[in-house]
C-alpha cells in the first residue's frame, strides 16, 4: 500500500493578481464573492453569467470575456478556478494552465488541479482552512460547521486590533516569552470580554494601557503533567493548553511518543532527558531553575515513576515553589 502525498498548507496573496474564473454559474458566483475580498483583479470567462455575476461585471468588480473558452484568457493569470460543467474543457483549462506554471484548481476534480480550496472559518481576517487533501471533503465541511459554533466572532476584531498595533506591541514587549502572555492576556482576559459585550472602543483602551504601562507577567512556570502514553487524545483540556502555551517540553524519549510531543508549540524547545535518573541527580533543581530562566514557561511531561523518584520530584517541586516559582501540577 502506497503513502499518499500530504497537501502543503498555504494561504495566497491575490492582491492586485489577475485571477481567471472559467464559468459563469452557481459555482463560479460562490468563487468569485470569495475572491472579491482579497483585492484580486478577478476575470471571469463564460457565454453568459448569473445575475449577481452579471451585476458586478456592469459595476466594474469583474472583468467579463463573454464566450466559450480561449487559451488567451490565460495570458497574465496567476491563479485560474476552472467552474465549468465539461470536464473536457476543465482538463483543456488545467493542461494549459499547468503549462505555464499557472496554479489551477478545477471544482471537485482533485486530480486535474494543483491546489484545493479549503472549507474555511472566516473570522476576518482570522481564517481558519480544513482540508482533507480532496479525499473527503464531506469531512471537512462536518469539521467546519463544529468550528463555526466554538470559534467566537469577536476573534476577528481582536485580530484587527492587535494588527494596528503591532509594532507597538513588539515594542513594548520586546521578549518573546512575554508577548506571549499578553496575547494570552488578550484572548482570555478582560480585551475579549469587552468585545463580547460590544464594547470595541472599551477593549481598544484597555489594550492601549496595557502597551503605555506593559504589564509584569511573572516569567518562569513550571507544569508537571503526566504522561497519556502514546494516546494525545487522552490530554485533558488542560493538559493540552498547558503544551501549547510551553517554552520548552522536559521528557524522556524512551517512554514518550511524538504524537503528544507534536501537540506543544512547533517552535517549543525541546530537552530529552533520562527523567528518573535527571531528577535524582543532586543539581537537578538548579537545572531545573537554569532551564526556567532560559526558557520561562517549562513543562515537565511524566512517565512511570518509581515511588523513590516520584518522592524526589515531590520534593523537588516544593524547593522550587519555596524559591517563589509557580508549580502547576497536572494528572490524568
């Protein structure tokens, strides 16, 4: 049995690009509303188009090449979108345009296209893309419906928010681990609360205090979690937020897979220990301390413990808690 291929994710600046839709029905209207949003110079190629097509051609939004297919409609493009109901033609359209080096997706024919348009949460200009590489694309629009019910609207103001500032959050929080938790302090924190309530121009002061008068987050933090084997499903919620807001994962690579350890940050540091034998070593706690320093946010992630050892870490927890180092302790 073969492997098949992954699709490389990507998200494309069509600014001021020609983009050629072939097709002037339902399904080239769906891509071309789509397409308007990005500032691309859109081109639709059709003998005639539906009346919403129709409308924003007689209102400049579209350029309209009114009849069957012509290879010169390709000249210039830079993505094409073949929506026609002939296969025929939507090969003739992905030969050529592949070709040229052109990208070229045809609707629902994965094998003559070079690129799949993903289901998508749009939350602009937060935009979140489910694909299953055209294998069941049922799959990705189920997975898409789930998502539009937990990803709050509000997320797309504070996306344009923090864009206007960005310089000035970089500014004022000039540490990497630091940014980081004033973004967190942002989604989780009073900023989206006040937007939840429609009150932007709160939320908008609110964020320029905290970048006049940048908040003191206390750096280093220490999670122990417990292991779940080679199962990331077996992560609690906790658990699993405590690896994506990690620095850097403390683990023993004999007894963990990389399926849990994928689930921390991808720019997350990683230390590989021998942990049993790491934290009965007598300067255990000052490495721990160094790595906390270096690092800030540290989880430990735990295997099967002798008593001996789970009694050492026990006191080594409470060492670092004595020198002011918040512990969080997580268990399944």
């Amino acid at each position: 049995m073969s492997t098949a291929h992954s699709l490389y994710p990507v998200f494309l600046q069509l600014r001021d690009r020609k983009v050629l839709v072939v097709g002037g029905g339902n399904v080239a209207e769906r891509k071309v509303r789509t397409l308007m949003t990005t500032g691309a110079l859109v081109h639709v190629g059709a003998p005639e188009l539906t009346e919403a097509l129709s409308t924003w051609s007689k209102e400049g939004a579209l350029t309209w090449h009114r009849g069957n297919f012509d290879p010169t409609w390709l000249d210039h493009a830079w993505l094409v979108i073949a929506a026609t109901d002939d296969r025929q033609v939507n090969a003739q359209i992905s030969e050529l345009a592949t070709a040229r080096g052109i990208w070229i997706n045809v609707v629902d024919d994965p094998e003559l296209s070079s690129f799949q348009v993903p289901a998508v949460v749009d939350r602009r200009p937060l935009t979140i893309a489910i694909s299953s590489g055209g294998h069941a694309p049922v799959l990705a629009r189920r997975l898409r419906e789930r998502l539009e019910a937990l990803v709050d609207h509000q997320l797309g103001t504070l996306a344009s928010m923090l864009g206007e500032r960005r310089s000035g959050i970089r500014a004022a929080y000039p540490d990497l681990a630091q940014r980081r938790h004033f973004y967190d302090w942002t989604l989780d924190g009073p900023v989206m609360q006040l937007l939840g309530k429609g009150q932007p121009e709160a939320a908008a002061r609110m964020l320029d205090q905290a970048l006049n008068s940048p908040i003191a987050w206390p750096r280093a933090q220490l999670t122990v979690l417990a292991s779940p084997g080679a199962d990331p499903g077996m992560l609690t919620l906790k658990g699993l937020r405590s690896l994506h807001e990690a620095d850097a994962l403390l683990f023993d690579p004999r007894h963990h897979e990389e399926a849990v350890l994928e689930m921390a940050r991808r720019d997350a540091d990683r230390v590989p220990v021998h942990l049993e034998e790491w934290i009965t070593h007598g300067d255990a706690c000052a490495q721990l301390q160094k790595l906390l320093q270096t690092h800030g946010r540290l989880v430990m992630l735990l295997g099967d413990f002798s008593p001996q050892a789970a009694q050492t870490l026990a006191s080594l927890l409470s060492r670092l808690e004595a020198a002011g180092i918040p512990v969080q302790r997580l268990y399944i």
